[in-house]
C-alpha cells in the first residue's frame, strides 16, 4: 500500500512540475520573427505585437545625443500613430540608449499619455529615472505630429503644432564626451518589455530649438509629405524619412551614419536576469494578477512535495520543510534564468519571491491539514506515525 501510494504521489508531483515548466517557459519560441512592417503606399512602419528598431553599436561615428551635449539644445519631432491605448503597460515610441540602465532618455505611451523620462544618476553606480507626463493626448488610431525641445532648463512639448506643456530644469547630460556611444531605438526598450504597437512615418533631430514658428511650418510638412523641405533646415542632424519600402535598414539621409536597422527576428539588446520588482509595477494592469498566478502556481508544488517526502520517510520533521523550501524556489530560478532569453517573457525577481512565497504555503497548508487529521488517521490506521 505504502508502495503504491508513494507512486501516486511521485506522479503527480511529476504533472505539476511539468504544468509549472510549460506555463514559465511559454510560448518555447526562443527567436520570434520581428513583427514589423513597411507600409506600401507612404512612408513609415508598422510595428506589431512585440517588435524592434534599433541603431547598432557600431564603434565608428558619435551618437545623436553627443551634439546635445555640445550645444545643450535638441529637436526631436516624429509622424506617428497608436494602434491601441497600451493600458497594461508603457509602450516606448523612442528612447536614446547606452550600456547602462535605465535608458539615458525616452519617449513613450501610457492610456492616452505621452511620457517623457530621462536618467538621472544618484551616485556613482547607481541610476534611476525622472518622470513627466503630458495627459490626454494620445488616441488609438489618430495620427499626431509630436515635437519635443529639450535644453539645459526644459523640455517642452509640442503636439500638432500646438504647445501642450513644459517642464523646467530637464537636464540629460553634462559631460560633452559622456554621450557619444548613445544610440537610438524606435518601437520598444532595449529589454524589449515595452513594445510599440502603431505605425511611425518619420523621425527629424535637430542640434538646436526649434519655435513655434518651425513647428507650424514642421507640422504642414509633415502631414503633407513634403518632406524634401525639412533636408534644408538649419541644424538637421538626423533625418529617417523611412521612404525605403522595403529592406532591413532605415537610412539617416542627413549622413551616413547612425542608421537603424530592421533585424528579422526579435531579440533583446539588453537581457534582464532578476529585473529589480519595484520598476513600474504602478503601470502595470496585470501586475497583481500575475502575482496571485505566480503565489497559486507553486502551493501545490510545495503540498504535494512535502506530501511526498512524509509519506516515504513516513514521518514528519522541519528537515522536509526546508528541503521543500529550496527545491520549489530553485525550480523557480531556474524557470527564471530560462526566462531571459525568451523574448515572450519576463525573468523578474518578483516572480521569485512569489513562487518562492507560493512553496512556503503550500508547506504551511500542509502543516495545518496533517497536525489537525493526523489523530484521526492514526486512530484509523492510516498513518502509524
């Protein structure tokens, strides 16, 4: 009878190690297609589901964000419009990026916001992010013109030819040398946990302000697709008209340098092992039903597995608890290791802890079931320990 029992036992277990494996490490694509698009007839790309477009790290030529930093002044203005709200998450429309995190600048959706966040550094190795936010202007499947004019006092923001908001002392570098390996990044992170779901029709940068007299006549050329007269612009740096209509890359006509690229399959430019839990869960719709999935998934784990040891040692010691204890949050690491390299999921230490937390109660509710029957299946013969 022993026998047998611990054989049910051992399988089911066995089912539920296999349902947590296939649920951590779905949908097993390690490399995905890119999911974007070049339109037919007009200008742009179409970015869907998870998608990415970057400038590579090349080793020659200076990044875009290195003439702000000679001059303090940059224009970034784009065509650009959303295919859905992004009300699970931010959905990042541009970013400048580097080797460090988080990303040195970046332009991005939230609901109907448009956010601006920028790095700022604490202390030696340690950065975190200043945030803005500009309500109530972005809608799904309307087309906006966006203007962004940041300087060493602000960052003002523009949408359709009108002034939306500015926000004062809005520095991002102040080392002319600190930004020449920075890159930028269109339609998602460099982790690729932020994607952009909607179509870009151009992207312009200029190393100096732009006024609203610029921006009436930028925002007439850019609804108009009269594109060839922003090639004349004092202080155009970096100009993506993205007329190619097919092909991997994304021409810079200014020069022929900090080109973008198309790569056919998604993969992360920066992998995320154990990202840190308290980054924008406040953003995050689904973030306290994934950690009641993440706690629920694991309890039966740590049930059956004490379930397991007590039965074939046939008794019961805080021993077992601890070695179920570590072997369900080393089942968790592990899933979160793997995690990393799937471009479909995230590898958090939040979802550590939960599973972790999830084991802890599933020993807890075994506890409670065997100190209150264990008198009664003794009495019965159940159990003779």
């Amino acid at each position: 009878m022993k026998i047998v029992v611990t054989k049910l036992i051992i399988g089911i277990n066995f089912i539920a190690l296999i349902v947590i494996i296939v649920a951590g490490f779905w949908p097993f694509d390690f490399k995905p297609p890119n999911n974007i698009y070049r339109l037919n007839k007009k200008n742009g790309i179409v970015f869907k589901n998870n998608s990415i477009v970057y400038e590579p790290n090349v080793k020659i030529g200076r990044g875009i964000l290195s003439y702000y930093s000679v001059v303090n002044e940059l224009g970034i203005e784009f065509l650009f419009k959303p295919l859905d709200s992004s009300i699970n998450n931010i959905s990042t429309i541009l970013s400048f990026y580097d080797e460090n995190d988080p990303e040195i600048f970046m332009i991005a959706q939230w609901k109907s916001n448009l956010i601006l966040r920028r790095r700022i550094t604490q202390s030696k190795n340690k950065n975190t992010y200043h945030e803005n936010n500009v309500p109530n202007v972005i809608f799904p499947g309307k087309k906006l013109f966006v203007v962004v004019i940041l300087n060493s006092k602000s960052a003002t923001v523009y949408i359709d030819g009108i002034k939306k908001a500015s926000f004062s002392f809005y520095p991002i570098t102040t080392d002319d040398n600190k930004y020449q390996n920075s890159r930028i990044m269109l339609g998602n992170n460099p982790a690729i946990k932020y994607p952009f779901h909607g179509e870009i029709y151009g992207l312009a940068i200029y190393n100096r302000t732009l006024n609203e007299k610029d921006i009436s006549k930028h925002y007439l050329i850019w609804n108009y697709n009269d594109l060839q007269y922003l090639k004349k612009e004092t202080g155009l740096i970096a100009f993506y008209p993205m007329n190619e209509r097919s092909g991997s890359v994304i021409h810079n006509i200014v020069s022929n340098g900090n080109n973008m690229i198309i790569p056919d399959n998604l993969y992360a430019l920066k992998k995320t092992f154990l990202g840190k839990p308290w980054r924008q869960f406040w953003k995050i719709k689904n973030f306290y039903y994934d950690l009641a999935i993440n706690i629920c998934g694991f309890i039966p784990l740590g049930f059956l597995l004490l379930t397991l040891f007590v039965s074939h040692y046939e008794r019961y010691t805080t021993k077992y608890s601890i070695i179920t204890i570590l072997v369900g949050s080393s089942v968790s690491l592990f899933i979160e290791l793997v995690q990393a390299y799937l471009p479909a999921r995230s590898s958090d230490i939040i979802d550590l802890i939960s599973n972790s937390f999830g084991t802890i109660l599933g020993v807890i509710i075994f506890h409670i079931i065997y100190n209150h029957y264990r008198p009664k299946m003794k009495k019965t013969g159940l159990i003779r320990f």
